[in-house]
C-alpha cells in the first residue's frame, strides 16, 4: 500500500510468497487490470495492518526470485500469465566471465585477486552445485581468512553433481 504510486517496485527474494495463497490473490490483482486499474482487495483483522481493504495499484513491479516452485499450479500459472516472465540462466563460461568482471572491479590486492581466479578456475566445473555470484563472495571471504588455506576450505564447501561429473569425466577418454 505505502509503495502503490512508486513508478517502480523490485521486490527480491521472495520465494516463499509463492506458497501463500493471499500473497498470490494480491500479486494476481497487482499483475492485471479490470477497466484500465489495478485493485488491490484485502480485509484483515490485525490491527497491525492500518491500509484499506481495497486500493489501486500504480506501480510498475518486478519480482526477482531463484525460482518459482509449483509453476503447474493453477494459481502460480494464472499469476505467471499475467505478467512478462523471463528466466535468466548463465552458462558456466558466462558465470566465470562476470564473475571475471566482478573481481576487477573489488577492492582487494592484486594477489588475492589472482588466487581467487586460480581456486575458482581449477575448483569448479559445470558439475559444481549452486555455482552462482554468491560463490566468488565466499571465496572473497575465505581468502581474506585464511590465503593459504583457502583453497582446501572452499573445496569443504563445494559440492558436485557427482553423476555430471562422471559424464564429463567420460567423454574425456
């Protein structure tokens, strides 16, 4: 309600409004109009909430997630129906190209940077799980920790899809 005439709202993270059936009601009245507005319906009894039970919706919305479970529902598919939906995925040649990108431009001395490169490089493949942005970010934090022992500790912390990993392993021979 306070957000209602922002010009645009990011709403991130919030994976766990999907298995809310007001939040989807509410996100499906957000995402579509009847006569050229966007009403907003909701009644509560908590006095903690002091909005409107019903009030128009202006803003422009975008909701950023890892992903949405259930997307067969009928409710999530109707809420994704009504709104332009697109899926970002990297390839691993991608990911390591920003994360690249990303270690330029921290401030950390020159050596760091190198080893960071040099860890994630031999550490990881397309086998490895949830190789994401957050990766380099712990590696940024063990590096700082502890330089030499690095490596060993961001191993502890990476698991790989075994089954990918055999695959590859494979078609190398």
């Amino acid at each position: 309600y306070r957000n209602k005439n922002k010009k645009l709202l990011i709403i991130d993270d919030i994976e766990g409004i999907f298995e809310d059936k007001k939040s989807i009601a509410i996100l499906k009245n957000a995402l579509w109009d009847i006569n050229g507005k966007r009403m907003i319906y909701y009644d509560s009894t908590s006095d903690k909430l002091d909005v409107p039970s019903v009030f128009e919706f202006n803003a422009n919305l975008i909701i950023l997630c890892n992903e949405i479970p259930n997307k067969t529902n009928k409710n999530i598919s109707a809420m994704i129906s009504r709104a332009v939906y697109y899926e970002v995925k990297f390839s691993y040649e991608q990911k390591l190209s920003i994360i690249r990108q990303i270690l330029s431009n921290k401030k950390l001395e020159k050596a760091k940077k190198e080893r960071i490169l040099e860890i994630i490089e031999k550490n990881t493949t397309l086998a490895t799980l949830n190789f994401n942005f957050r990766t380099l970010e712990r590696l940024i934090s063990l590096v700082k920790y502890d330089f030499l022992n690095a490596e060993h500790l961001f191993k502890e912390i990476t698991e790989t899809d075994e089954i990918i990993e055999a695959y590859f392993e494979s078609q190398k021979g």
